[in-house]
C-alpha cells in the first residue's frame, strides 16, 4: 500500500516488540532500516529484514547520549547517504510508586523517553533540512496525553512531554516540508505486558470496546502511513490508537 523505496529510516528501540515491527514493516514497503536500540536483538531483526530481502543496518545506542547518537547518525549518513524517516520510539516503563521513586528513577525514565527524542531529532534535522524533506515520528502514549496510569507518573510525564515537543517542533520546521507527528497507542500486546497476570490482562481486555488488545502491527500500520506521501498535510498531531480505551 505504501511505496518507501528509495527512502532511508532510522527507528529506535527496533529489538523488540512496537519497534521491531515498524522496522519490519518500513522495510517491507522498501525503507532502508537503521535500527537502533541498546541491546543485540537489533541484529536479529536485521537478519529477518534481510532474510525477507530487504536492506539496512544495525547499531548498538544509548538514546540518552548526545556522543552515541550523533555517532550512529553520522555512520547511518555514511553507509545510507540520506535520512527520511526518524521514529522516536525507545522507551522504557518501570513501574513505580511516586512516593517511592528516587531522583535516579526519574531521570533515567525522562532520559531514555524525552532526552532520547531530543537527540534524535536534533542530530537528523540538519540532513532534513538540506533534503527539505522528512517525516519525524515520535512515539508517545495514552499515558500523559490523555490520561493518567499509577505507578506511572515519570512514564506519564515523559510522554506528555513528547506532545509538547512534537506540536512546537511542527511549526518550526513546516517550512522546511518537513513533517513532525505523534502517535499515543493504549494497550498493545508486547513482551513488556506479559508480566500482566491473567484478571488484569482480561480487566484491559474488556475495557476497550473493539474487544481486544491491540498489536505491534496495529500501530506499525499507522506508521507506515505517516512516512509516506499519503500524509504531506499532516503535521503536529498526536494520533491515538486504542481501540476505543480512552472514549468517555
């Protein structure tokens, strides 16, 4: 449905789950794929991509790292010539009551979620910009931008952030034919969710009124949709995918 050949995208925490399957699906619409995320899985899923013949690249980073980044962009820009597509989706959830939660807690959460995007963003703009062209897509949440999770707030604070982020970044960059969106998905099945146990998985299941979890694939599809030219006049906005969860 989408035609991204010829175009070169860069997704974040790509080893597992909501990652891996946007970088899956970018390269079977014919993206080159950069995946980026801190742990070795990234290889694995470069030799499934390749393994369905498509093309990329893997690299080890810490988001939360100005050095680490603008290295990887650097050797992306090197091996790939060009950058089209940033998805900002590494994050991380660590549940944890507030009255509980350190300094040290917080910080690492708002690094890796809000700090990670900063980063991304900021080292790709300049090729952007020089291309006039690109797609920023930034992977948010439910969780801050409409509602609210205990155990969550650094988590719900992070997300709500990269709303923030994403409206104002729109309007600095639309000049540039340059668009920046957001997507907040509710409750996707991945490997971070199998901790739930059975009566609270159920619970979730049957507060959302098309009557199940969504998937990886739910939100790689809307993805693909905002990396290609089908959404040239979309810009600034944050687009929730929950199957019906968060309707009063």
């Amino acid at each position: 449905m989408f035609n991204l050949s010829g175009k070169v995208a860069i997704v974040t925490g790509a080893g597992q789950g909501i990652g891996k399957e946007i970088a899956l699906q970018l390269a079977a619409s014919g993206a080159k794929v950069a995946l980026i995320d801190i742990t070795d899985r990234i290889f694995d899923v470069l030799k499934e991509i390749k393994g369905r013949g498509g093309d990329g690249l893997a690299i080890k980073c810490d988001v939360s790292s100005w050095d680490d980044v603008h290295r990887v962009v650097g050797q992306v820009l090197e091996r790939l010539g060009r950058i089209d597509i940033l998805v900002n989706n590494a994050g991380i959830y660590p549940f944890r009551p507030f009255v509980e939660m350190s300094e040290q807690d917080w910080d690492k959460v708002l690094d890796i979620n809000l700090k990670g995007v900063f980063n991304f963003t900021r080292a790709v703009l300049p090729k952007m910009i020089e291309q006039r062209s690109g797609k920023i897509i930034n992977i948010a949440s439910i969780a801050g931008s409409v509602v609210g999770f205990t155990n969550l707030v650094h988590y719900s604070a992070s997300k709500a952030g990269i709303i923030g982020f994403t409206r104002s970044l729109a309007l600095e960059v639309a000049q540039y034919n340059i668009n920046v969106n957001a997507i907040s998905p509710g409750p996707i099945e991945t490997p971070g969710t199998k901790v739930l146990n059975k009566e609270l998985y159920d619970q979730i299941r049957r507060a959302i009124p098309l009557g199940r979890w969504g998937r990886p694939e739910d939100v790689a599809n809307l993805v693909l949709f905002l990396a290609s030219d089908k959404s040239n006049f979309i810009t600034g906005q944050n687009i929730i995918i929950d199957g019906g969860y968060t309707l009063p």
